[in-house]
C-alpha cells in the first residue's frame, strides 16, 4: 500500500485496477500531449468515467478505508504525485463543443434547465439537429462549464478546448437586434457589433415600464446565446467532424450502393481530411454517397491505369502515394459540378 494507487487496485479488483495504472503510469511518463495522441476522445472520457469514484476520496487518500493507519510523513512514500481525481482530470477530455460561463450567466442557465427539466445545454438542441441536417453529419451534443476565471456575465465558446469566440449576456434583459443600415435609437448599454457582422445588438431592461424600439427584434438572453454558438458551429464544421462520426456515415453509404472499395487503398483519417477541407469550402456532407463514389472510381482507375497487380495495390497499406489530399478534393468537386479548384487551405 505504498502508492496511493494501490488503493484502487485493491477496490476496484486486480483486472482494472491494473488497467488503469498502467493508463495513469502511460499518461505519466508520456506526458499528456503525446497521451492524448495515443487515444481517442471516447477512450479519454471513458477513462474519466472509471476515475469518476476517486473523485470522493478526501485529500489524503490513504485514509479512505484504514483511517487509523498511521504512515510516517518521513518515509518518502509519497514523493510520487497522488492520483488526480475527476475534477483533476476535467482537461484530459477535451469536450467538442463547449460553452464556458461565468458564475451569473452558469447558475441562470443552471436554473433554466430546473424549470426546463431538461439538461444543461439543452437549449442547443434544436439548433444542433438543425445544423447536423444542412452539414451531413451528426454535430455533438453543447457541454457547459462553469468557469470561475471569466467576469459573471461574460461566457466563451470552445472547440476542442480551444477559444473560438467570447461574448457577454445579461440574464434580466433583453437583447435588441438592429440591422447594419437601420436606425439604432439610444439604449442604455449601447450597441454592439453582432457576431455575424451583419448587424449591431444592445441590451434593454424586461417589464412593462421599458419601452422596446419599435421595428427591432427583441431575444431572450439565452436566444441570443444559442444564435451566437450556432453562427460558431456554422463557420467550424470541419474541427467538429471526427472518425467516430466519419465511421458510421460510411456504413449508412453502403447501404445506398457504395462498394467501399475505396477504403481498401484509402485510410478513414485520409478520408477525413477530403471532408473537413470541403467542409472548409462551404460543401456539405449531403451527397456522401456520390462523394465516395467518384472517389472510388478515380482511385481504381488510377490504379488500373498503372497496371499494379493486387498483391501491389494491398501492399500500399491504404496509403496512396500519387493521390493527394487536394487531388482527392478536386475529383469530388467535379463529380458535383464545382469548379476543381476551390479555397484549399
């Protein structure tokens, strides 16, 4: 009982405990960077959810079970870090899509979701679905956070634990929506360019004695929240689309007639970067059947062109030495009438 982790070995049996030593000891010594290269988000979260527990364990973990046991500060034992419980590991499961608020705005989101009797986050759901069907491709769910360093009012958008856009909102007042051109009578706060850029927005008190400008729409805080992360989502498809959302579009191509030849000579990350470089462009996801399609019929024409045996073509390994990632993009955007060349970052 020398490690704080043995503690979980002897709780949780010998099979996981062992198993989750050895991811801790793998993030330890491999650092968190290259770890999380080593795993998907599904397995991180998974791995959160089996140290959910240590998250009840007091500051000193070895007085959970053996309170009376007495271990000499002196002994050194502990020079090896504790365990991190789940709050400590809160970083290591990067959630796709986050919304981080401050104290006010997360506790009147929080007392939103008691009246709603919904989750939290769930005031994206419409949004999402909405988004999911123009993009083609099932968007993750809004995750929301409290966090402590941001002002009360102020709130922050993240995708993948990157800050992608930040705003303010005032529960307790509405949100005034003016166009660019339009008039913009005097409001208290003052106005505000919009996200979008294609119009101003300014802050007025609720109740019978403020008068709203006539002609201007009027949003509930939390509307003009869900406005703002969809116009968010809308400009980032590409970061939001992953291989464990890629994987079961494929499957659902299949059964509309596509062979799945080509992922034979072309690996799902290869395919992912064709489709998150056309998501870029302003593509959808709509027609993947026909995507896929034309993909498949240029890489085995190629293949057919340079007289390569089977055996040749297995030994690539699905990898494509004479086919690019922009070639691959430019064979999509003829088979939908595009013009080959589009903005290809």
């Amino acid at each position: 009982m020398k490690h704080p982790l043995s503690r979980l070995i002897a709780r949780y049996g010998r099979e996981r405990g062992t198993y989750l030593f050895g991811e801790y000891a793998a993030m330890s010594s491999l650092g968190f960077v290259a770890y999380a290269r080593r795993h998907s988000p599904l397995m991180l979260a998974s791995l959160e959810a089996q140290l959910a527990p240590l998250n009840l364990w007091p500051e000193h973990p070895w007085s959970l079970e053996t309170p009376d046991e007495e271990i000499p500060a002196e002994t050194g034992i502990w020079d090896t870090p504790p365990l991190p419980t789940l709050d400590g590991l809160a970083h290591l499961v990067e959630k796709p899509l986050l919304w981080a608020a401050g104290s006010d705005l997360f506790d009147q989101e929080a007392r939103w979701a008691e009246q709603a009797q919904a989750p939290t986050g769930a005031w994206f759901e419409a949004s999402r679905l909405k988004l999911s069907e123009q993009a083609g491709f099932l968007l993750p769910s809004l995750a929301t956070r409290l966090d402590g360093n941001l002002a009360t009012h102020a709130y922050q958008i993240r995708i993948w634990g990157r800050t992608v856009a930040e705003g303010v909102a005032y529960p307790g007042l509405d949100c005034i929506l003016a166009d660019l051109d339009g008039p913009r009578p005097p409001v208290p706060l003052g106005w505000q360019m919009q996200p979008t850029g294609l119009g101003w927005s300014a802050w007025m008190p609720v109740g019978p004695h403020s008068v709203p400008p006539e002609g201007l729409e009027r949003l509930h805080w939390l509307a003009w929240v869900e406005r703002h992360v969809s116009h968010v989502v809308r400009n980032s498809l590409d970061a939001l689309l992953t291989e464990e959302a890629l994987v079961p579009l494929l499957l659902e191509a299949s059964r509309a007639g596509y062979q799945r030849e080509l992922e034979r000579y072309v690996s799902v990350p290869e395919l992912l970067r064709v489709f998150r470089t056309l998501l870029r462009q302003g593509l959808p996801l709509r027609p993947l059947p026909q995507m896929l399609e034309a993909l498949q019929q240029a890489v085995l024409s190629g293949l057919a062109a340079r007289t390569m045996l089977p055996p040749d073509m297995e030994r690539l390994g699905r990898r494509l030495p004479f086919f690019s990632t922009q070639q691959l993009v430019r064979i999509v955007r003829v088979a939908l009438a595009l013009p080959p060349d589009g903005e290809i970052e």
